[in-house]
C-alpha cells in the first residue's frame, strides 16, 4: 500500500511543471511563429542561462535541488537544434560578467546587464537558424518596489537595441518574458516581433514548461490576471502610489480592468483574462437564469481548431449604475475546460451569488447605509474568453433595491479626500468620500470578553480537551497573567524549539505552557515553497501570478496538496502564504508573491491553495492583511482608502479565503489602514473578520510590526493594543519569557483585561489543535508517518536535532570529521548574544596541483554569502574567510556548501567582526 506521507517527487515536479505552462499567457503569434517545429533556433538573453525561478526575499528564499533554466530545457528537446556557437559566446561573456547577488536582502538589481549585441554575430545566427528567441527576465521582491525606469518596468538600453538588432536579422522572433508581473509592453508595437510570450516566474521546474508551450506540447492556455495599459500614468492608481507615509485610494472600486473597462478602453493594449491558443475555440452560451439569488450561467465550448487545447470561459456582470455608481464590468465566476482534441466539445456551469455582485453602500445613499444591496434596474450578464470580448449572456431584473447584508460600519476613513465615481452619461466624476462616525475604542472598551475565573494549575492538558474531556475554557482558567502573555508572544526566526530553519515558534514557547500540554506550533516563510533557512531543501513552487494566470482552481489544488505532503513531513503546521493582496499597481514590488487585480480571482486561488494543504491537515497563513500594496515604507505608510474599497476590492479576497478555503489562520501587515496599524485594528481584526465573516482562527502580525492605538503613535512594543484588537500573537521575540512591551503594565494598569488575553489564548490553542504538532505532541502519529521518516534518505531527511553552537566573541569547531565531498553541505546552529558581522574562518587545505579549482559556498541563513575558491595546496594548510552578515536574531545558520570535492579542514572559526544594534 502506498505511504502518502512519502512524497512522490516525480508528480510534484510534474504539477508544478504544468501549472507554470498552464499559467503562460500567450499575447502575440502572428502566423503561427508558434509552436516551434523540428527546426534550428538561436537563443538570445543572457537570462536563458539565470532562469527566475521566483522574485527575492521571504517569498523566494527556497533552497531548491536544481532549477532548470530556459535554455537547459531547450537543449533537452530532440527535435530542436539549438545554436550552440551562440551559446557560448554568451556563456564566455557571462564568465567574465557574473550574475550581480547585490549587497544583501532586497538589494539584488531587478535586471542583470544584458550581452551587447554585434550585427554580425546577429546576422551569422539568422544565416543558421530558422527562428529568435530572445529571453528578458526581471526578478521582484519584498522591502522594495520597481519603478518606471528602465531596468525595471522598462527595458533598458542594450535590451531594445537587442530586440532591434534580432527582430531586423531573423523573420520569426519569439520574445519569453521571465518576469514576476507585468512591465511596459509599448516595444511590442515598437520592434514586432512574431511572438510574446508571458511565462513569468515558474519556480524550479520553469525552463521545463517554457519548453513544453514553445514546442506545443502544452497548448498556451494562461490568461491575463491583470490589465496592461499602455503605460505606467495610465494606471489610476500611479498618481497615489509610492508615498512616504501615506497614499490616498482616490481610484477607489475602479481597481484594473474595472477603471479600464469603465472609463478608459482605449487606454488598453492586453486586457484583462486575455490570452491566445495554438488552436480556436467556438463559445455559445444559454440565457442566464437567476432565482433564489443565484445566477447560472451554462456555456459550451468546442475545440474549432487543429490542436488539442483547454479554454477559460469569464462571466462579468454590468450592474445598474444607481446611486452608488459601479463599474461596467465586474468578474462574478470563471471555469476552465478539460483539454479538448479538435472537434469535441464541454458544457460548463457557472454560477455566482447575489452575495457576490454586490455592492457596499457607505454612504447610505441607497437608504441602507453599511449594508450590500443590490441596487434595482437590469443586471446584464456577460461571457467569454476576456473582460473585453465577452459578449451579452442574458440579463435579469431587479425590480427594487434589495438588502443582501446587514453590516457594521468598520474601518473607514478619518482624513477627508474625494474618489472616483461614474457621473452622468458614464463619464468620469468625483465625490467626497464618506468618513468615520464612530469611535473604534469605543469598541473595543465595551467588548465583551471571556469571564473566566482563575483557578490555577489544576493539572489539566490540552490534550484532554482536544479528546473532548474538558472545555477550553476549563483548561484556560489555569494560566497564570505570565503564561498568558507568553503565550501571545511567538518565538523567532529559526527558533530551536520547531523545525531548523523556520519563520517561527508560537504556542507552547514556554516549559511552564508546555507542562500544560501547549504544543510548540512551527511556521515556514513561504508562499512559493518552503523556506528553511539552515539549509533544507525544498520545492520551488510557480509564483502567484503565474498560478492565477492559469485560472484552474483544480490545478492549483493539486499542486498544493504535494506543498501539504512536503510541510507534513518537515514538521510544520503552517506555511506563511498564500499572499494575497491586490495587485492595485504594477509597480508593487511583491506582485509575484500575489495573484490579481481582481479580488475574486484572488480569493478564489487561495480558497484552491488552501483547500490542497488540508488535506494533510495543514494550512496556510493568508496574508497581507491587509492592502500591502506597496513595499516602500510599508512599515508606515498609512493606506487611505473608502470602507466601500476596502471591502469590495481589499478585502474580498480574504473575505473568499475565510468562507469558501476555510482559511484559520491569517497574518496581518506592517502598516496602517486610515491611521491605524492593521497588527492593532480593532474593526478589521474583531469586527469584520471575527463578527461578520465568523472566522474563528489565529491571526498574527508580521515580523517585528508596529502597533498603535487610535490617534497614538506605532510602536513594537504596544503588545496591549493588539491583544485588545484580537491579533493573537506578536511575531516575533527573541524571548517570550523576557520580552520588553506593555503586556504585564497595562493588566496592572487595567488597560488590559486578562479576558482579552484568554480570548487570544483560546484562538492559538484551537489553531494548535487543528495542526498535526497536537497529535505530534500526544504521540499518536500514525504508522504511515512515523515509517515515512525511516525510508527517507540523504537530503529527504530532515534533521530535526541540529546543535546550536553559542559564540561568545570567538567559536572554534572541529572540522576533521566534516565530509566534504562534492555535491555535500555542512551545517552549523550558532547562537549569538551580539549582533553584527561575523567572519567564518576556514583552515583547509587541498592534495591537488596549483591548477586544481575547489569551491566553497558559504551561506548563512540561507543566503549566500560567497563562495571563496582555492587551488590546490600541496598539502599545506592555509586560511581562507568570508564575511557575513549582518545578524540580527539569537539564533542562525551557517552551511558550508562543498560544488567539488578534494578540500580537507581542520577548523572552522566563528568570529565577531562588527557589533551593531537593531530594534525590534
């Protein structure tokens, strides 16, 4: 019988492989310049040979077996012949223009410098080949946004002047974009090439599926999850983006092709959900039918081409304008055919909710004020394969205003701005954005709280209660003030207590809670693959936009429930992802981490994530919550925007993840929404999440955020604030036991009620009871996975008992016994009292001759720090070092990775170079 707990890597590698083809949208194939056939090509970019498996920092940090680049792939294909010359003419360059790692942590380039270009090696490669392919690559990243300047939206100099020189030499140019979202695409029209092909960042597995779509065997079927314009200044939002300490939401709902559709079409060159086919597909459509508020929509799609091939059919509804005003088009339900062969044909059903159309009147225009209605008149309903083709599908009736739900006003706006809205005859207008009424702490001092007396240890487990023996609020009544507020500090990063290498610890952080059975819960940074600093391999999954380019729910389901298997069997309860915030402007540097402009999309692909991770009984932290839409200054930037936007666009996705994924556990972001940090908001964390969308899981903040309370100044250390506001636990602190906030103060001050602190207490203890650690602590895993980790081996296997090594200015350690042959790594736990730089010194040596060439990659915290080469040494020893750092946390990883075997050492030194301080 198979073990599932034991990962078949092949299928893992296959899913991902399919989805990042599935996820590659096609814009442009004049007459047929695809598929590639048995032919010549010649392959320009230095980026073919440095494939972007994935954008930088927590969300790309996966220490990934192998990443298979783009010419790789293509070298593989037997019935392509690639121009080798060229090749290695660009491998000779790359040699001596080696691909720039930047300083550190968000500081990589977003582009590497590209290969100037002869015409005569140009032309020389027309002469051999039948047909271009040139590769542009971007990477992305979190702490920093791209900008519209070449090198980043743009394309730089020697980019044009190579899609210049080539698409004038050869015929037929195919153009793949290795990017992580959308750029500038006005040099389409500008050089012509025959192809563009999107394939974006496809995780480890990318070259192999940028191959599977240029020779056909996967027919493109991606489609656009975000609206390109012609430029950058045509996005409503650029005028408000990029603050230093706060933007203004003056789009408001007009977010992407909702803004497009409504007031600028002609603004548009790719709209949104477009994407070609090797093949055509014919697509009629059944008169929507709406009764008891839902509407269905069934619409067959045959296959009128010549090759096998799957399609997205869209579903948009054009609501009456009313009083609220709303965009033309609205995405209300999407599906994706099976692969059709020419000729067949599929019926789907689609199908949205009253609920889902709509809208959220703040101004109580409509009479209804904090409520969704759906305003009377004619609901027009539209289907087809992008927002701008859909054609007319039906219609219903509306006959009045109808309430669909009752809120609570929440979160709105202190600062006074105006917004956009459709005036009459549909052109654009503006009006004043209503502001809040009430006062949030308010709130939160008549909240109810748990009443809960103290009883004192009583001997009770949680274990009892998790078996249904004794009530949560039974074993709660047990913990004393300390271990309340130990308990809502998590531990981190690569804490000693769960997994090496992970994001954090929260739960049972102290032997006083773990005596009470409080396991000690683990998270990992993700969303595209699991990251382990001290070295562990993992999967490196597609980005998020490429995901949601492939509009296959099914798919993305699949793909993580193999991302489930590979967190069950390293031990962790929750990856930190999917990210899932709106794509509100292209220069957003995280977009790649995100999937859409449009909320239901988004919501949608991470209901799929989630759903995939459950079933090995783990989950995913869904976050920014909320509206991370930007990384500069993020940590301040206060987002001002309209409780209607902040609902129907900012939330919504969330909103879906919470209903349809059964998200239970959700990470806040580091900034504010209209003047309150997210980490310590009271209306988006009780009222909305908890009171409307009865979410009854853990949420956390980022790592090291600001907290404030309204009116007041953010700080790390207002613990007080955030508890009050129902974000359960601080990520992260050094020690829970000794961290400096306001927790132990404000309960003797009566600020702070011990019944917020069992409240928060009872979500972690029910997000813990619903991961695999409950069952772990208990020993009761079962069989399958207990024999899963015997039949592990060499890198599948987890080391779950590394040693940490105390540096005390100076660490000396044997290296005698370090196994240094080629494709090996060492690692070492090393714990610091001082924060700075460090300097890893090695004694080696090596029996080879002075020609010999021995690498060492020296990584700390899974970045790489250098690789310092030798030659050989006749035998004698030598010292060599590198510095790393700086280092922020107690506890880190150092990994010495050995690319060719031949080196001996004898010592491996640990040093203090540099003490510096940081905050947290």
């Amino acid at each position: 019988m198979e073990n599932k707990y034991v990962i078949n890597w092949e299928k893992y590698a296959s899913l991902a492989r399919q989805a990042a083809a599935e996820g590659a949208v096609l814009l442009k194939n004049d007459d047929q310049a695809l598929p590639l056939k048995k032919e010549t090509i010649s392959v320009f970019g230095r980026i073919q040979f440095h494939y972007y498996k994935s954008g930088t920092g927590s969300g790309g940090l996966v220490n990934a077996k192998y990443v298979v680049g783009i010419t790789d792939a293509l070298l593989e294909e037997e019935n392509l012949s690639v121009n080798e010359e060229l090749a290695e003419v660009y491998r000779s360059w790359i040699a001596e223009h080696p691909f720039d790692q930047g300083s550190g942590w968000a500081q990589e380039p977003w582009c590497q410098e590209e290969m100037p270009l002869e015409e005569k090696l140009v032309e020389e490669a027309a002469a051999k080949s039948d047909a271009a392919v040139i590769v542009i690559g971007r990477t992305a990243g979190e702490d920093r946004d791209a900008s519209a300047e070449k090198g980043s939206y743009l394309l730089t100099d020697l980019e044009e002047d190579m899609l210049s020189k080539v698409c004038r030499a050869f015929e037929r140019v195919i153009v793949v974009l290795n990017v992580g979202n959308i750029i500038d695409m006005k040099w389409v029209d500008k050089y012509r090439p025959s192809a563009v092909l999107y394939t974006w960042q496809g995780g480890q597995e990318g070259g192999h599926s940028v191959a599977d779509v240029l020779t056909g065997r996967v027919n493109p079927c991606g489609k656009l999850a975000d609206t390109i314009a012609h430029d950058i200044s045509d996005y409503p939002s650029t005028e408000n983006f990029g603050g230093d300490t706060f933007d203004l939401y003056t789009e408001d709902i007009y977010v992407g092709y909702r803004y497009f559709e409504t007031f600028a079409r002609d603004k548009v060159l790719y709209p949104f959900g477009f994407g070609l086919s090797y093949t055509g597909f014919g697509i009629t459509c059944s008169p929507a039918e709406h009764r008891d508020g839902e509407t269905i929509v069934r619409v067959k799609v045959t296959n009128t081409g010549a090759l096998p091939g799957k399609e997205v059919v869209q579903v948009y509804v054009n609501p009456p304008q009313g009083k609220l005003g709303k965009p033309l088009r609205n995405l209300a339900a999407f599906a994706k055919t099976k692969c059709l062969v020419p000729g067949e044909e599929q019926e789907l059903t689609l199908k949205f909710s009253d609920y889902d159309i709509a809208s959220y009147d703040d101004s109580g225009v409509t009479g209804h004020k904090s409520c969704y209605v759906l305003e009377k008149g004619s609901y027009e309903v539209y289907a087809g394969t992008d927002v701008r083709s859909a054609e007319a599908a039906g219609s219903f009736e509306i006959p009045e205003t109808e309430v669909i739900s009752v809120c609570t006003e929440a979160a709105g706006p202190v600062r006074k701005f105006e917004r956009m809205r459709v005036g009459k005859g549909g052109v654009l207008a503006w009006e004043e954005v209503p502001v809040r009424t009430h006062k949030m702490q308010e709130r939160v001092q008549t909240e109810t709280l748990p009443d809960i007396t103290y009883t004192g240890d009583k001997g009770y487990t949680l274990g009892e209660v998790f078996d249904g023996e004794l009530s949560l609020d039974e074993f709660l009544a047990q913990l004393s003030e300390e271990d309340l507020c130990c308990i809502v500090r998590g531990e981190g990063m690569c804490s000693p207590k769960v997994t090496p290498g992970t994001a954090a610890a929260f739960g049972g952080v102290t032997e006083s809670l773990q005596r009470y059975g409080i396991p000690c819960g683990c998270c990992a940074d993700g969303p595209s693959g699991i990251r382990m600093d001290c070295g562990t391999p993992a999967f490196s999954m597609p980005n998020g936009t490429c995901l949601a380019c492939t509009f296959d729910t099914e798919l993305s389901e699949a793909l993580y429930e193999m991302e489930g298997a590979e967190l069950r069997k390293n031990r962790i309860d929750t990856l930190l992802g999917p990210g899932i915030n709106i794509h509100r402007n292209p220069l957003n540097g995280r977009n790649f981490e995100y999937f859409s402009e449009d909320p239901y999309l988004t919501g949608m692909m991470a209901s799929a994530q989630l759903k995939g991770m459950a079933r090995y009984g783990v989950t995913g932290t869904v976050k920014h919550f909320a509206a991370n839409n930007q990384e500069y200054h993020r940590r301040l930037l206060d987002s001002v925007m309209s409780e209607r936007a902040l609902r129907e666009i900012y939330l919504r996705g969330f909103e879906i993840a919470v209903k349809e994924g059964k998200a239970y556990s959700i990470m806040t972001t580091y900034g504010a929404i209209n003047g309150l940090w997210t980490a310590s908001n009271y209306d988006l964390l009780t009222t909305i999440l908890r009171k409307e969308w009865n979410f009854d899981g853990m949420v956390m903040t980022d790592w090291w955020a600001d907290l404030n309370d309204e009116g007041g100044p953010a700080s790390t250390d207002n613990l007080a604030a955030m508890v009050r506001s129902q974000n359960d636990v601080y990520m992260v602190t050094q020690d829970s036991l000794t961290n400096k906030d306001n927790l132990m103060k404000s309960l003797k001050e009566g600020t702070l009620k011990r019944g917020a602190l069992l409240r928060s207490a009872g979500n972690i203890c029910r997000m813990l009871m619903k991961s695999p650690v409950m069952e772990r602590s208990l020993g009761r895993m079962s069989e399958e996975e207990k024999n899963a980790g015997e039949v592990m081996a060499g890198e599948d296997k987890v080391d779950f008992d590394i040693t940490y090594h105390k540096v005390d200015g100076k660490l000396v350690l044997d290296g005698t016994e370090i196994d240094t042959s080629k494709g090996k790594s060492v690692v070492y736990g090393i714990l610091l009292d001082t924060f700075g730089s460090y300097t890893v010194r090695l004694k080696v040596k090596a029996d080879g001759s002075e020609l010999a060439q021995i690498p060492v990659s020296v990584f700390a915290n899974g970045h790489l720090e250098g690789t310092i080469t030798i030659n050989g040494t006749n035998g004698e020893w030598i010292e060599i070092e590198k510095t790393i750092g700086p280092l922020f946390g107690p506890h880190n990883y150092i990994r010495l990775y050995f690319a060719q075997g031949g080196m001996k050492i004898q010592t491996v030194t640990v040093e203090l170079q540099e003490e510096m301080s940081r905050g947290f």
